[in-house]
C-alpha cells in the first residue's frame, strides 16, 4: 500500500520582545544554578514574555505562516494546538494578574480554548480545532505525528495547521534542569503531497512512572540519555536508516553539554548539530526545533535530500524524535 | 597439608575471603589450629567456626602486629602458614591510605612470618587488577602495569604490595593469589561483603545508572567467592609452590562481556521484582570514555549531591570497563587439576547474586 508523502511547508516563529541576561536573570531570582554554570552549558538568555500573552505569540507565528505559505484557509482541515503547560491550554490565564497559573473568576474560562480563537481569528472555518496537551516539550512532535498520520489516513484531508505556544508565569523561575527557558510560539503547515522537509518518521516514549518532575528530577536526568538513544535509534529503524544517513542533528534548545554527551552516545559529530539556537534562544518549552529548523533551512547549509534528525524530550516524560528529508 | 598439628595464621579473616578461607579450614576432619589476627576481637569472632582462636592485633602496628610481646614470641613460635587477606579494598582511598593499609600491612607481616620459626608456608592475597590499566593478555608471572596506570588507589597499592612480596620471595616461602572482584557465591548468590559492584547494580536498580564508560563487546571478569575459596584452599593445600602467582578469576570462558552483564542485571530485576518493570528503567548506555568523563565533569559542576555519589560510585571502578584484558589462567588450570575445580560462568550464577542483593535489600546476606 502506497502512502501519501507528507511534509512540512513551511514553519514561522515568534519570540517575546524582551530578552534577559543570565546575569539579569540572575539578580532576579530567576535562576537556581549560578549564571556561570548555565554559561557552560552553552546558554546567553531568556526571552521573556512581560508584555504579550502565550495567544498573542501563536496568533503572530500563524500569521506569517499562512502568508508565507500562501495557504488557502479553507486548504486548513484540522488544527492542531499543542501546549507544553496545562496553562497554555485554556484562555483563563490570560487574566490572571501574572498571565500563567490559572485564575478562575468564573468557571465558565475553563472553555475558552487557544484554538478555538486561532481557528476563528484567521477564518479557518473547514477546520476542525483540537488541543494536544500532557505532552510538556514533546507536545508539537505529537501535533505533528498526529497530523501527519490524520494526512495519511483521511483521504480529504489536505492540511494540518500545529501551532505550539507557552508562556512561564512572569515570576516563574527560568531554569529546570539546569536549562534556562523561554516563551515563544510556533506554528508549522503539513501539507498532503509535499515533498520538501518529508517526514520519514517519527518515534516517541512515554515513561510515565517519572511523571513527577520535581520528586524525580535525579531519575530523570539519569534516565535522559540512554532512554534518547534507545527512541533515536528507533526512530531511525523505522525510517530504515543509521545515523550514518542523518546529515544534521535538529536539537531542543537544552543545555549544549547535555547535547555533547548525548552525541557521544550517538557517535554523530558536533559540527553536523544546529546548536546556535542555544545560547541565542535558550529553551522555548515546545517550539525548539521546529524554530530551529526554520533558521537552519533559512541559513541555506541544508541541501535537498539531506535528512534531519530532531529529537526532544518533556516532562511526563516524554522522549520525541522525527527525520525528516529536505 | 594444612592439617592437625598446625597452626594457621589467617590475617583478615573476618573479611569477605578471610572468613571462607578459615570456614573451608575449620571445616576439615582434621582441621589445623586456626589463629584469626583481628583489630576488634570482641565481635570480630562472632561468625567464625567454634575453636577458631581470635587475638587482637593491628598489621598498622608493624612486624608487632599490636601483639604483647608475650603473644608474639607464642605465634612466631607457633604458626606454620600464614594466610595474609587483609587489605583496605575500598577503591577510592586517598593513597597514602590505601598504601599505608595494603603495602604497610603488608610489610608488618611479611616481617612477622621471616621471624616465624616455623614456617612454612605464606599465601598473599592482591588482585588481577594489579595490571592497572594495561590492556590485552596479562599472565600470571606478570607484575608489570605497561606504564598505563591505575584505575584506582586499591589497584596502585595492591601493586605495590605484590612488588614488596615478590622482593621478599627469595627469603619467604610465599605464593600470590591473585582475585578478580568478588560478587558472590554461586551456589546461594549470597554477598558476604557489598563492595563497589553491587553499589552499580544498585544504582541500576534505582534508575540512577545512565551510563557506564566500555565497549559493549570488553570482557568484565567478576568472580564467585565460593570458587575462589575453594581454589585458594586447593592450591595452598595441595599445590603449594614457593614463587609463584595464580589467577583466581572466572577468566575467558568464565566471564561475560559488559553488554551481556548488564542484560542479565536487568532481566534478574524483571525476574525477582516483577514490579520493577512498572518504574520503566532504561539500561545504561555503554560509552566511550570522553562522554563519560563528559558526564561526570557535568555532574560534578551542577554540584547534584545524589548524581554526584551516584557517579563516583561508578567512577571507582569504571576506568577498568574500558581496558580490556584477557587474565592468563594456565597455571592456575594446571595447579587446579585433579580438584574438580573450574570457575563458574558468571551469567548463570549472577541472577542469584542480584536476588540475593534484592532480597537483602542491598546490605550483606544473612549468614
């Protein structure tokens, strides 16, 4: 049985207007590990979002999208929302007083839904808008995967808007893990029959006895890079490759020493991992690597037929990984 | 034959090997005088056979041994073979620590045994990982680190001690016996004496373990207590040559690679822990020693105090994963003839190691 190519049309991002320091970040109480530390992992600054809420960055990264891609709004049939923070799923926090931890004047806020408003903000009316949640950094991998096998299976289906978007709470700390976080939004366009960035395949772990992030942070950190392996080699299995085939790592904006060690694990070279992102960005919850294949294709080093690996990893927990062929 | 009539000296032999040794003595029809040289006599006895004779003493007191002068002069008079087991084998010691338990304890009791008028036999006890991180075929004649260095300060001073026992062989009548890390027993899977493998396998059991430095396909030699006792027993016994080193390790056939220990940890755990399977835990990954050492630096700038145990935990031992070795067994096999003796392969006896640990909660099984 022959199945449809799917890929990824286009992707568009945006970021907060305010970007800190890790000193700033530092003086503020934002910070566990000394600023130091975090700059050996390979981190510069967070980008904060003080003045926009998590909707109004998604509603900007889908904007571009559409223009950018020229797509037809009735071309749309599902929407995908993925929020990494259970926050991110409902509109009730865009009055809280801090714009993330629930605030719950009237009941009723708990149905006003991101999606719903995308949906109806930029006239999708043939779409039909779902929330993709409990999914912490992994949750536009599973936007994706779910989208692309919805291509797959619905024969009318010709596209699938994901759109990721999540804020920290203003006075959130910026670090877990000894990763320093940002906002930012995401969206990306599968479309049905498209060749460029085909997605080859995607893999994904949930190990759900290390739910607890703050009970088990040392078993997570213990169980991150064998658990990375295991899902990446997978992946590649089920894409009939080695990591031999891939040309270019995608990362999560995770801590780059993170990203060493796991290289070693893979026997992939450093020069072949797209890490400017992150000390330029830090570690946008959901939205690293699809933002980091939008710079990487922009900075014109990918040439067609090239294959990419992306990999992440969320509370939950959740191990992602996606190849993709240019 | 260490038999009626004679008097046995066992230094540490209330250790791991030190208490088989004098069990598999006192077990004889005809058993020998056994003379248990302790540092804390009181408690000390409380797991040795009955008639075992225990005098408190210290090898850190010098060729004194911390003895009355009445009690040495009785011994020196007294004592035909001497089986010296005692050793500091705690892996991360600072040196002079290590050197001062195993080359200087040492030292006192080789000068003790050249004052021993009766003498007749002395059997030291070290480690095949005395060829530090040397890699490929190591024989037993071998003393000889090949200026690759140690693991460790235990591997170091156990080196030294050998090069201080073999400058005293032509005086004393001494054999070396020569251990791989001590697991186990075969037969029961108790571990009389929880040393840095079982503290991996318990990090393992945790989730705690993300990786271990090696080649998937390098050779581990772990061995069983039993064998070894048994061995040492036979070869002091039956075969005893003066100048002479032997293996007592489960050697090429016996061992397992890393790869298949691990696999076989793991299954254990999912055989006596059905439950464990619920917690989702991942082996570790076998990696080069740079990302290893990557991690550890990691670790240890994060300044994560229960990573942070957990990795030196590891890092005791961990260097000696990446260089393999092949430990020559030929005159140990010859010696051994006619005993019935061979050691057995890790792989079927380690899931009675892992549940005797588990069952133990990790501490040392009950007598």
């Amino acid at each position: 049985m022959d199945f449809p190519t799917i890929g990824i049309a286009g992707v568009t991002y945006r970021l907060p207007s305010i970007a800190r320091t890790l000193d700033d970040l530092d003086a503020r109480g934002a910070l566990r590990s000394a600023p130091a530390v975090l700059a050996g992992f390979g981190f510069e600054r967070a980008w904060v979002a003080e003045s926009e809420t998590a909707l109004e960055l998604a509603m900007g990264a889908v904007g571009d999208l559409l223009a950018e891609t020229d797509a037809d709004p009735d071309e749309i049939g599902v929407i995908l929302y993925a929020g990494a923070l259970t926050s991110s799923s409902t509109l009730a926090t865009d009055s809280s007083s801090d714009g993330a931890a629930l605030h719950l004047p009237d009941v009723m806020d708990l149905f006003k839904y991101p999606v719903s408003r995308i949906q109806a903000e930029f006239g999708l009316t043939r779409a039909t808008a779902v929330g993709v949640d409990q999914q912490a950094c992994a949750s536009l991998f599973s936007a994706i995967r779910i989208g692309r096998d919805m291509l797959v299976a619905e024969p009318e289906l010709r596209a699938v808007l994901c759109v990721a978007a999540d804020r920290f709470p203003t006075h959130a700390p910026r670090e877990m893990i000894y990763n320093v976080v940002s906002d930012a939004a995401c969206a990306a366009l599968l479309r049905k029959d498209w060749r460029g960035n085909r997605i080859l395949a995607c893999g994904h772990v949930t190990k759900g006895a290390l739910w607890d992030a703050s009970e088990m942070e040392n078993e997570i950190i213990a169980a991150y890079f064998p658990t990375a392996r295991t899902v990446i080699r997978e992946t590649l299995e089920r894409a009939g490759l080695s990591i031999d085939d891939i040309d270019w790592i995608v990362p999560h904006n995770v801590s780059l020493r993170s990203w060493e060690i796991l290289l070693g694990l893979l026997d992939f070279p450093r020069e072949k991992l797209f890490a400017e992102n992150i000390a330029r960005v830090g570690h946008t919850i959901a939205s690293d690597n699809l933002l980091n294949l939008r710079d990487l294709l922009d900075s014109g080093r990918v040439r067609e037929g090239e294959r990419l690996l992306l990999f992440t990893f969320g509370y939950g927990l959740h191990w992602s990984c996606m190849v993709v062929e240019r | 034959m260490t038999a009626a009539g004679r008097t046995v000296l066992v230094t540490g032999g209330t250790g791991t090997l030190g208490r088989e040794l004098v069990r598999r003595l006192a077990a004889r029809p005809s058993a020998p005088r056994i003379v248990v040289l302790s540092r804390s006599a009181s408690g000390a006895d409380a797991r040795l056979p009955a008639g075992v004779r225990v005098v408190r003493g210290d090898l850190a007191a010098g060729s004194g041994l911390g003895l009355s002068s009445a009690e040495r002069d009785e011994l020196s008079g007294e004592v035909n073979d001497v089986l010296h087991c005692a050793a500091d084998t705690r892996f991360m010691l600072p040196l002079e620590e290590a050197r001062a338990a195993n080359v200087g304890g040492t030292h006192a009791i080789l000068d003790f045994a050249a004052g021993c008028r009766a003498l007749g036999r002395m059997g030291c006890f070290s480690t095949v990982y005395v060829a530090g991180r040397r890699t490929g075929w190591i024989a037993e004649s071998d003393l000889d680190d090949g200026g690759a260095g140690f693991v460790n300060s235990y591997e170091r001073s156990k080196h030294e001690m050998e090069r201080e026992v073999r400058r005293r062989m032509g005086d004393l009548p001494i054999a070396v016996y020569r251990l791989s890390t001590l697991i186990g027993d075969s037969r029961t899977g108790a571990v009389s004496g929880p040393n840095a493998f079982h503290a991996a396998l318990r990090l393992l059991y945790h989730g705690l373990a993300p990786m271990v430095p090696g080649r998937p396909e390098n050779r581990v030699d772990v061995v069983a207590v039993d064998y070894v006792a048994d061995a040492a027993s036979w070869l002091f016994d039956r075969r005893f040559e003066a100048g002479r080193t032997y293996h007592l390790c489960s050697g090429n056939e016996g061992s397992s690679t890393l790869a298949e220990l691990i696999d076989e940890v793991v299954e254990a755990f999912h055989r006596f822990r059905p439950e464990w399977r619920r917690r989702h835990v991942e082996k570790p990954a076998i990696v080069d020693p740079e990302t290893y050492d990557l991690f550890v630096r990691s670790v240890e700038e994060t300044g994560n105090e229960v990573l942070l145990r957990a990795t030196r935990a590891v890092q005791s031992f961990a260097g000696q994963l990446s260089c393999p070795k092949t430990f020559d067994t030929r005159a140990t096999e010859a010696a051994l003839a006619g005993s019935g003796l061979r050691p057995p392969r890790v792989l079927d006896f380690l899931p009675k190691v892992v549940r005797a640990c588990l069952e133990s909660d990790w501490r040392e099984s009950a007598a």
